[in-house]
C-alpha cells in the first residue's frame, strides 16, 4: 500500500517548542503505603503533580510561552491554538481560547480542544502540520498537556501525572528540526475508556498491553520507516508514549532501537504517565540536547486505540534557540516531593461537601 | 455576577499587559493611559517582561469567598524589573520561604473558582520564585 505517509506540500518544521512539568512529586513508595501496606514498589520511581492553582489550561500557558520564547516570534501571527488534553478544565469552553488569549494570539484563529486519550496532543501536531503545510496559514501551534487522574487505589495512581508540551509548527527554512513525514494507525480497541460524567477512567485489563499499546506503535513505528525507506540505526533518538518505564523500552526493542536511543526522551521513571504530554515532552527533552543532523523518530499512543508516528531532522539553528527558555531537565530539577495527603488534597480527591 | 468585570481587563491580567509612556518613556501598570510620572496620555500597550522581586510579603490564613482552596497563602508587593510594583499571590513556593529580594517570575494561574464547580475559572498572574536557569 503507497501514500501512507502523510507529507506537506511545502516543507514545514518545528520553530519553537516549550515544557511544562509542575513542581511537586509523589514518589511511588507513598501510594505503596497507602494502597499496599509498603509492598507495592510501582512501575515508576515517581510522579509530577500539578499544584492547587494549576490545570491543563494554566501548564498549556506557560508551555506555549516557552514555545513563543524559542521561536522568537509574535504570538499574533499564530493562525492555530490547539491543545490536545484529556482533562481540559471546562466540559464546554476550550481550553485554546483562554491560552490564546493569555499569549497574545487571535482573534484570528482557530482554536480547538482535541481529544483522543494519551495522543490527543501529537493529533493535534498532525492537525497543524497540516495547516502550515497545506500553506493556509504560516504558524499554528499544538500543545499536549494533562493533569491526568486515577482512580483512588487503582494501578494508575502510581502513574497519572501532570505535565507536556507545546510546539509551533512552520516554515522549513526557520525550524529547529524539519518534518520528514508522519503516519497514523487507528482501529477501534477498548483498551481504556472514561465515560462521559465519570470522574476517572477505566480499562480492561487484558487489552491494555499487547493488543493496544504494543500493536499500535509498532504497527505505527514501522510503516512510516518502511516508507521513508530507514532503520533503526539512522535515528539518534526515538522516543515512545510512556505509560510506566519498561512499555517503551520494549516498543524500542520491538522496533530495533537499543536503550541509548530511546533513554533521552524517556522521563516516565521520574515524571510518570503524562497523558497527552508524554510523547511530546519525551520529545521536548530530547530537542534540549540533540545536535544538528539527529534524526528523530516519536511515536505516540492513544487508547481506543492508535498511534502517530512522526520523522524530524535537527537544523543547525537549534543551538542559539534553546537556551531562550527552560530546559525540560529545569523542570524535572525543580522538585518538591510531597505525602499522599497532601497529593490527595491538590488534585481534589477529598470531597469537602 | 462578576463575569463582566474580570471578561474586561483579562489581557492585563492574564499576562501583565500594561502601558509605556511615549513621553518620559515610564512603564505603567495596571493601564491607566495617564502617565503617573510626567502627566502626560500614555496609551502605548506594554508587555512586561513578568521578572521582579520581592517588596514586602505577607502570609493569609484566612481568605475572602472563592479564595480559601489555596490557604494559607503568601500575598507580595512585587516590584517589577521595569519599575511598577503589583500586589500578587505567590505560588510554587514548595518549602521555600518567602523572603524579601527574592527574585520571582510572573506564572498565569487559577486565581479563583467557585466551589460548585459550575461558575467561569478566573485565571490571573501571580508569582513563583525564578527558575534560574531561565535566561
Ligand atoms: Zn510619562
């Protein structure tokens, strides 16, 4: 099958890009003592929690600011504020109107909530490659951020975090890293589902691994390298959604990428599951120290199920815009580790009445 | 019924938009389109840069209706780099103390929310220690 590969008619790339990662930290052997009396050791060494005054709205802000910084550029000639989440604060009032405001974006605009679990955020990437490579426009910019929740006691408390990325899609000529093709593979699995007014996800269990993550990103992974005609070793990096640490140094295996190549980009071990901003933050830290010429391959995954595969090469012009805002390691090193109390307190699971 | 007050002056307070005056060249917040030091109609819209230090702080135990989600608090004078001083919670303050000099930085966050859940988020400027890495 040809003309898999989404391409651009013009060359389009990444001009600036920005993190968010809230200060504080729950360390996994806090929800082990809660939930499993110390014996429980968690699939990450621990997570970022937003903090009382925070939301997917106020971290997408501070992202795009970041992004704005490094690429040097008015937010008025944005023509697209999307932001991929899957815990957007308003039900109804998208979460790129206020973002767009509070940067100095629009009136002329578009601006839209996407929503597609954890890969929310790289649909929205696709969306404004497309706009910027279709030509109808020069700038949009794509953000995937979440302050993602589990269920009291469930697996995922020791996982969902908070935290992503915005990225400003346009022109080749002035990206830190040029766009060399994407591919998108989706089908219909019930992986991991949240109805509508329930306040915490579900999943089935038997699906999460091998039928949906696994599946998707390699079935994703591959067919855009078959198309692009590389391998695994013509990457310096890729990077993979990370709902704990090991699924995405096994996707890496399964794909031929050694744990060199997939260790920059992946922050679960020490951020958690970050939802709609893992792959895009994982991306994030690895554009902090790539070097022009790296070839970059990111694969996200999103329950229900699918994932984007996308191909970026550095540009030289990388070295004299990165230092113009935080690094993701900033981030990271900007630590406050708190108990399970008062994590329970920030992220509303108390119920005052 | 609020919404149309904070709906007006969002821009300045989302991002610490305020004035410069053409004249003397003094940078003005809140806006006021009167150039407090020579007088004269300043008009010109401002960005602030959002960088300042600490003027004076004090810590809130108890807090007006909509506030009280994040008590205790720390209320400061902030005196911008460009001049201007604005009163500001601080945030992000993680076991920091307050102390003043400290230098801080402009961050947009949720200032206040009704606590059915059903009203409009306010979200406005408040200020964290730098990050100094920062440039
Ligand atoms: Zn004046």
């Amino acid at each position: 099958m040809s003309g898999r590969v989404l391409k651009s008619n013009r060359p389009v790339g990444i001009i600036g890009y920005g993190a968010y990662i809230p200060r504080y930290r729950l360390p996994a052997s806090e929800v082990s003592r809660v939930w499993e009396g110390g014996k429980g050791s968690g699939p990450v060494k621990e997570k970022a929690v937003a903090g009382l005054d925070e939301d997917v709205i106020t971290m997408s802000i501070e992202a795009a600011r970041n992004a704005l910084a490094r690429a040097q550029m008015d937010a008025s000639l944005l023509r697209a504020v999307w932001v991929g989440s899957e815990s957007h604060p308003y039900a109804v009032k998208p979460t790129g109107t206020v973002v767009a405001e509070a940067i100095g974006a629009g009136p002329s605009i578009e601006a839209a909530d996407w929503e597609f679990a954890c890969k929310a955020g790289t649909e929205a990437l696709v969306a404004a490659i497309s706009l910027v490579g279709s030509g109808m426009g020069d700038y949009a910019m794509a953000i995937g951020m979440d302050t993602a929740q589990g269920k009291p006691g469930d697996q995922l408390e020791y996982t969902a975090a908070s935290g992503g990325a915005a990225y400003i899609v346009g022109p080749a000529e002035n990206a830190l890293a040029v766009f060399n093709g994407s591919y998108s593979y989706v089908t219909d699995t019930p992986d991991f589902w949240r109805r509508a007014n329930q306040k915490y996800p579900e999943h089935g269990q038997r699906f999460t691994g091998e039928p949906a993550y696994f599946k998707h990103i390699v079935e994703a992974g591959k067919a855009l390298m078959e198309e692009l005609g590389t391998r695994a070793e013509d990457y310096r990096f890729a990077v993979f959604h990370q709902p704990n640490t090991k699924f995405p140094q096994r996707a890496g295996q399964l794909l031929g990428f050694s744990d060199e190549q997939i260790k920059t980009g992946l922050l679960a071990p020490v951020i958690g599951n970050t939802y709609a901003g893992a792959a895009l933050v994982g991306l994030s830290a690895v554009l902090d120290v790539a070097q022009p010429g790296d070839r970059i391959l990111v694969v996200s995954f999103g329950s229900g199920a699918g994932s984007d595969a996308f191909d970026w090469v550095v540009t030289d012009k990388i070295e004299a815009r990165r230092n113009l805002a935080p690094r993701t390691a900033d981030y990271i090193a900007r630590r406050t580790e708190i108990d399970y109390a008062t994590y329970a307190r920030f992220r509303g699971k108390i119920d005052m009445g | 019924m609020e919404n149309p007050r904070h709906w007006r002056i969002r821009k300045q307070r989302y991002a610490l938009v305020g004035e410069v005056c053409p004249h003397c060249e003094a940078k003005i917040f809140p806006p006021r389109d009167v150039c407090p030091n020579c007088g004269g109609e300043a008009k010109t819209q401002f960005n602030f840069s959002g960088k300042g230090t600490v003027f004076s702080f004090t810590v809130m135990n108890d807090a007006p209706a909509g506030y009280e989600k994040n008590l205790p608090y720390a209320v400061a004078l902030v005196k911008l780099e460009e001049g201007p001083i604005v009163t500001a919670q601080l945030t992000d303050l993680g076991d920091q103390p307050v102390q003043i000099g400290m230098p801080v930085e402009m961050v947009t966050r949720r200032i206040r929310d009704d606590g059915d859940e059903k009203g409009i988020i306010v979200y406005g400027y408040k200020f964290r220690p730098a990050m100094s890495s920062a440039q």
